[in-house]
C-alpha cells in the first residue's frame, strides 16, 4: 500500500514537472554577433584605433627618448666621475620604471576608453534583447560567447531569437548565418 502512495506521488511530480517545462521557451543569442552588425561599431573601432595610436606614439616618443639618454650616457660614461655615472644610471633606472608604469597605465587607459565607447551599444543590445524575450515569451535567454562554453539548457536547431534581435534594432544580417553555438 505504501509503495502505491509513493508510486502515485513520483508520478504526479513527474506530470507535474514535464507540465511546468512545457511552459518554458529558451533562446540564445550572440551578443558579439549582433554588436558585430550595429552602425556605430564602425566608429567605435575608427575612435579606438585612433586613441591606440595616440597612446602608442607617447609610448615611442617616451622610448626613444630613453634610448638617446641611454646612447649619451654610454658615450660619456667613460669621462665621467663614479658619483656621477651611479646618478646617471639611476636616473635613467627610474626613467625605464616611469616608461614601464606609462604602459601599463596606457593599457588600463585603453580598456577604460573601449568599455567606455561600447556600454552605450552594449546597452541598446541587452534592451533590445529583453524586449525581443518579453514579447516573444522567452523565459530564458543564454549567451554564446566566443571563448566561453556556451550555457544552455535546450535550444531548437531553428532558434530564431538573434534575427529577432537583429530585426528589433532595424539592422541586416548578412547573408552568412549567425555563429552556431560553441563554434569560435
């Protein structure tokens, strides 16, 4: 008797479970993909490009500047006093140092200034997808990111949420298909 209780109970929670899953509809999307396809990428990677180049022009101009120093002090080292050859290495210790902590800070600079370019683009994609999700009824939506496993729980071969997406911010695909989940 009991084991027809427990029997009875398994039962229903499986009913219970495959009914509450048929409610679901699970998409996914490539928001790299669709980013690719916005206009104002163009000039997002013009500005980026630009300010690359601004940073790496400081850098050489910093670099060949070091090099001079270092080219007159090994002319002029052998003239030199030992007090005043050690001050002049450690000058130009400190001028390598400086030249190093520039590039770094150029680095953190350039990723500050990309994220910067991107959040607005970035912004009206994830807009554009709960929208699209909430008019569609989607009730989960997964990422395909290059260099990441995609996360998906289930998700149709035919899955039209990224042209969705591409259709709600008014852009065209071209005529190459969107990247399939987990190819990079």
């Amino acid at each position: 008797m009991k084991a027809r209780i427990i029997l009875s109970a398994i039962v229903l929670f499986c009913f219970g479970f495959v009914a509450s899953a048929q409610d679901l509809k699970i998409g996914y999307t490539n928001v790299e993909y669709i980013m690719s396809l916005m206009p104002e990428m163009e000039q997002i990677d013009a500005d980026i490009q630009d300010y690359s180049n601004q940073l790496g022009q400081q850098i050489q101009t910093k670099s060949q500047n070091f090099q001079q120093q270092v080219q007159t002090y090994q002319q002029s080292a052998q003239t030199m006093t030992e007090e005043a050859r050690a001050t002049k290495e450690q000058e130009l210790q400190s001028l390598q140092q400086e030249i190093q902590k520039f590039e770094q800070d150029a680095q953190s600079s350039y990723q500050r200034k990309l994220q910067e370019l991107l959040e607005p683009v970035q912004t009206k994609v994830y807009n554009a997808i709960n929208a699209v999700a909430a008019e569609n009824n989607y009730t989960h939506v997964f990422s395909d990111s290059a260099g990441q496993a995609p996360i998906l729980l289930y998700t149709r071969d035919d899955d039209p949420f990224t042209d969705l997406v591409i259709a709600k911010l008014g852009l065209e695909a071209p005529d190459t298909p969107a990247p399939s989940p987990g190819s990079n």
